[in-house]
C-alpha cells in the first residue's frame, strides 16, 4: 500500500457524509449519556471505543462504495460535484483498496472483542452495523443499486450508532437515544436522497438502478422531506413519554420540524434542478445541485447539534 497517492485517503474518509451519520450520531450518544447516567456515571473509555468502531465501519462501507461503483464513477463529472475517484484517476488500486478494508475490519474485530468483555451485547450492534454497511456497498450485494434502498437503510444507520456508543457508555439500551437518533437519521437521508438525484445522470450511465434512475420524474427530495416532517410529528408523543417532559419534547420536535422544512425547501430546489436537466440541455447541473445538497446535509449536522443542546441544558435535564 506504499504506491497510494496521499490524496486518497481524504476521499475514503469523505467527511461529507462522515459527519452528518456517524460523527452527528456519536454528538447524540453523548448528550443521551450524560442524560441517562451523569458524566460521571458513564464510561468514557468504552464510549470512544465504539465510537471509533463505529467511524471504522462506516469508513470501510465507503472503501467498498467505491470498489462497487467504480465502473459508474468513469462518467460523473467529479470536476462538478467535488468529488474526486482515487480508483478513476488511478491514485490507488482496487487491490489496495482491499487491503486497506482488511485492516480495518481487524481493528474493527479487535476492538469489538474488547468491548465485548465489557458490554455482552456488543457483537450483536457491530454485526448489524457490518450488515448495513456491506449491503448497501458491497459488489456482491449491492443493495445501493436499487431504488428506494437509500430512504429505509440510511436512517437506521445513524440509529445503530447512536444506540451503540450509548450502550457501551452506560449498558443501557436507552429507547431516548433510539428516537432521537431516528429523528436525526431521517434528517441526514434527506441529503443522501438528493445525492441520488444529483447522480442520477451518471447512475443511470453505469447501469446502476436507484431510484431516481427507475423514477426521473417524481420529486423525491422534496418527498423525502415531507417524511422526514410527518415522521418528526408522530414521534411526538412517543418522545413525551420517555422523557416525560411534554416541553422539552415538544422543543426537540419543533426545532426538528424547522430545520426539516428547511431541508425540503432546499431539496425542492434540487428536485426543480433535475426536471430541468431532465427536458433540457443543462451542463452545470451536477454542479448546481452539489451546492444545495451540501447546504442539506450543513442543515442536518446543525440539527445534531441543536438537539444535543437541547436535550444537555434545557430544563434541568443535567
């Protein structure tokens, strides 16, 4: 692996979508932590253990991403998007793009022992989480290559982490840390919908069947944020009764359903980009829409933080 161009590997980590799953996943964990037991009642080691278990796996996920899509990515404009391909452009080589996952799933394996000594459950979260991670990615799987798979997979993503760093802080399956992370999940897909929308061109190039590939003309980020608004109101009442504080659960779904109103603004923004693109000649829409879907996912990371906040200072939850 000593023949890896360097400016591969900050295209693995791709902090794009790193930050507003995982990273925003682990920022809930902590508030629900301290929540649930007090900053001295939790045990950070195991926190940052599987937090940096759960970075692992999702890093390895892009790894195979990339090694599954390698074909499809010859025909994005990544000059458009920002994105470069170390596998395209020839910075690394699939071989090493193997081996690399090899060594992560040994950490992830090795740390995952650990854990297990300390939280007996944990082999049970690590495997869900390497179930996900490799169905959405893997070749022999594919299950991004399919429609709709990115609107039920991507918000349990988030949910698995967030349940995990909290479980191995403090042993608890906190049903707090399930909701919250649910509301966030939804609020991060909203972003990768519209990857799909943006990529659409490219996808549909490659072979690859998502969903706006199968369905062009429907306008899935802006639908994908009306259920990520219908689903902010209906976890309402279930949020009420495990905090059993209605204000501060109406306060986390409120701010959940403003920034969810802003995110589908943005999407129907890029919804609008792609029926453009769809009926005409529009050589900057890869570009255009880029823009908006990183506006979508600085909205959901802003979210993270915001319900963090909340659920830390408001009220006397401390």
């Amino acid at each position: 692996m000593d023949s890896i161009d360097p400016r591969t590997f900050p295209r693995i980590l791709r902090i794009e979508g790193l930050i507003p799953f995982t990273l925003c996943a682990i920022l809930l964990g902590f508030a629900v932590t301290i929540r649930e037991t007090g900053f001295a009642g939790a045990d950070w080691t195991l926190f940052g253990i599987a937090g940096v278990t759960a970075l692992l796996i999702h890093i390895d996920g892009h790894i195979w991403n990339d090694i599954m899509d390698l074909e499809i990515d010859r025909h994005e404009k990544s000059g458009e998007t920002g994105r470069d391909r170390p596998l395209v452009f020839g910075w690394a080589t699939v071989d090493e793009y193997r081996k690399m996952s090899a060594v992560i799933v040994i950490l992830v394996v090795i740390l995952g022992a650990y854990l297990t000594t300390q939280r007996v459950f944990t082999p049970v979260l690590i495997v869900l989480g390497l179930c996900f991670a490799y169905g959405y990615n893997h070749p022999r799987i594919a299950l991004a290559h399919h429609p709709f798979t990115e609107w039920y997979i991507f918000p349990w993503l988030v949910v698995g982490v967030t349940v995990t760093v909290v479980y191995a802080a403090t042993g608890i399956f906190s049903p707090l840390a399930f909701v919250l992370s649910l509301l966030h999940g939804l609020m991060a897909t909203c972003f990768v919908v519209s990857m799909m929308r943006r990529d659409a061109r490219s996808d549909r190039m490659g072979g690859k069947c998502t969903t706006s590939v199968r369905y062009p003309k429907l306008p899935h980020s802006t639908m994908y944020g009306i259920v990520t608004l219908l689903g902010s109101v209906l976890i309402l009442f279930p949020l009420a009764g495990i905090i059993r504080r209605t204000e501060i659960a109406y306060t986390l779904v409120l701010t959940t359903v403003i920034l969810a109103g802003i995110t589908t603004g943005i999407g129907s923004g890029i919804d609008q980009l792609s029926t453009r693109f769809l009926y005409s000649n529009f050589p900057d829409f890869e570009r255009d829409a880029n823009r908006l879907m990183v506006q979508q996912a600085g909205v959901s990371v802003i979210h993270a933080v915001a319900i963090s906040i909340i659920v830390l200072l408001v009220g006397g939850m401390v």
